[in-house]
C-alpha cells in the first residue's frame, strides 16, 4: 500500500466519523413521522450542525474516492472502517468521558485487526470481471439484502430499526464504493465523455441518497451507539465483497493468510462494536419535536 493512500483513506476515515457525529447529534431532534421519509432530509436541511456534518462526510467521501481510485477497494475499505475511532474521539470530547478498557480494547482490536488483514491478504489489483451478468447478480444480492433489512425496520419500527437501518446503510454504501472506483476508471479512460454515458455515476448518485435517508432515519431514532457500529461494520465487508466479486481484487489464499484475513475481519468487527458501544458515544433523544423546533438549533 502506498503512503498517498493510507494518507486519502485515514484523513477519508477522520472526516466520517465526525460528520457522522454531527448529523446525529442533529437527526435525534427530528420528527418521528419523517421516520423513512425523504422529508426527513428537507427537515434536516435547515438545521447548520447537520449541514457541517454533511460536508465533513462529502469530503470524506471525496477523499475515499481518490483513495479509491489509487489503491484497491480491499485496501481502503479496511482503513475507512477506521471512522469510529474519530467519531469516538469527537463524542469522547462532548461527553467528557475516558476510553477505560472497553476503549482502548475497541482500539486495539480495530486498529490491529486492520493492520492483520491488509498483511496477510496483501490485496492487489487485477483484471476485473467482464461479464456483466456477475456484475448485477453482486450488486442485485447486496441490493436486494439492503431492501430486506429496511423491510423488517419499518415493521419493528424503534425496536431493532436503527441496527437494521445501518447495516442496509453500510451494505449500499459498500456498493457505492465499488462504482465510484468504477466511475473513477471510465473517468480516467475516456474523461467526461465516458462517464456521463456510464451507469455507475448515476447508480452512486441514487446509492448515496438512499443510504443518507437510511442513516438519518436510524441516527434520529436510538443513539449513535446503537446504529454506528453496524454501518462501520457493514461497509468494508460489502465493499470487499464487490471487490474481489467482480472488480479484480485479489486476496492472498493460503491457508494461513485465509486464517490471518478471518482473524483480522473478526477483529475489526469487534473492535468496531466495542468503540460503538462505547459509554462516550453521544445518546439521542426519545421525544417528538415538531419540524419547526429543528430551526432553533
């Protein structure tokens, strides 16, 4: 891995993860009747946090995509799963709480399970898969699993809503990881000519905007705690998925390297859940509040 995308990919990281801090902190106060809704967002819109916390996460992604377009999607993917540990940090600072063991554990299981994963499987790009029909049978199974999971979120309503709403999230945003890298290639290839005349930047366009509707929803309805760790989570494994599904990525399988990969995974999954669930992450709120009372903040 080069120094410039481990640079894009961490600074990528940082600005997720205090943006995402910022949209909750202003999505708790929403409406409850915007659960789901596009108006959520035309709500939200006029709140100044949550414009802050929309343009941290647009620059993140914008660095995530030049990331993407210099490394493979099994390299960044790993490193972006690193916002929690900057969204942790903002949260620690406003709730003026210590790490404390379950802390520092999260840290070091995400921290290490990343650095095992990316030198055991030592990702690299190669050739990707020209068929289509593999292409849309990926894209269409993590589609059709995010359809699901919002399915059972609107029928539990505030039970396990927010879970499900950020693991659907974080599967559709893995997915738009891998076109934006796609988008990037056509860019590259032929320069705008060659984009506007792809599907990929207009699949990452509607990928994007309905992730940001699930990710509000489920930010305005539990704390962050509750929602976070499942969309950190959900992202490098759909985006690795895509990866070495149909984009070319190549993962070292050996034995032991397979063994290291899993461990590393694993590890950074319960890294993730541990600095998720972290006391220091910011609670939201259980009350209503008209869409007028969002203005006053």
């Amino acid at each position: 891995m080069s120094l410039l995308v481990l640079i894009l990919s961490v600074s990528a990281a940082c600005c997720l993860g205090f943006g995402f801090v910022l949209q909750q902190n202003a999505a708790s106060h929403a409406p409850l009747n915007d659960f789901l809704s596009p108006r959520l967002l035309l709500d939200l819109i006029r709140v100044p946090r949550w414009l802050g916390g929309i343009a941290l996460m647009v620059c993140g992604m914008v660095l995530g995509a030049i990331a993407l377009g210099k490394g493979e999607v099994s390299q960044v993917e790993p490193l972006l799963a690193t916002n929690l540990l900057f969204a942790l940090g903002l949260s620690r600072h406003q709730t003026k709480r210590s790490l404390g063991r379950q802390g520092w554990s999260g840290l070091a299981l995400l921290a290490g399970g990343v650095t095992a994963f990316i030198l055991a499987g030592r990702p690299k790009g190669g050739d990707a898969v020209s068929d289509p029909l593999r292409h849309w049978l990926i894209i269409g199974a993590m589609i059709g699993l995010a359809l699901l999971l919002t399915t059972y979120a609107r029928r539990s309503r505030l039970g396990a809503a927010p879970v499900l709403l950020a693991l659907a999230a974080g599967v559709l945003y893995g997915v738009q990881d891998a076109l934006t890298r796609v988008s990037g290639q056509r860019f590259g290839e032929g320069g705008w000519g060659e984009l506007l005349i792809s599907w990929q930047p207009y699949g990452v366009l509607v990928l994007g905007v309905s992730g940001l509707v699930l990710v509000q929803s489920a930010f305005e309805t539990a704390e962050l705690r509750m929602s976070l760790p499942a969309l950190t989570a959900a992202q490098p494994l759909a985006g690795i998925l895509c990866g070495v599904g149909f984009l070319g990525d190549r993962l070292r399988t050996d034995v032991g390297a397979l063994t290291w990969e899993a461990a590393g995974l694993a590890a950074i999954v319960t890294g993730i859940v541990l600095l998720g669930m972290h006391p220091a992450m910011p609670a939201g709120t259980k009350r209503t509040r008209p869409a007028r009372d969002l203005q006053r903040r």
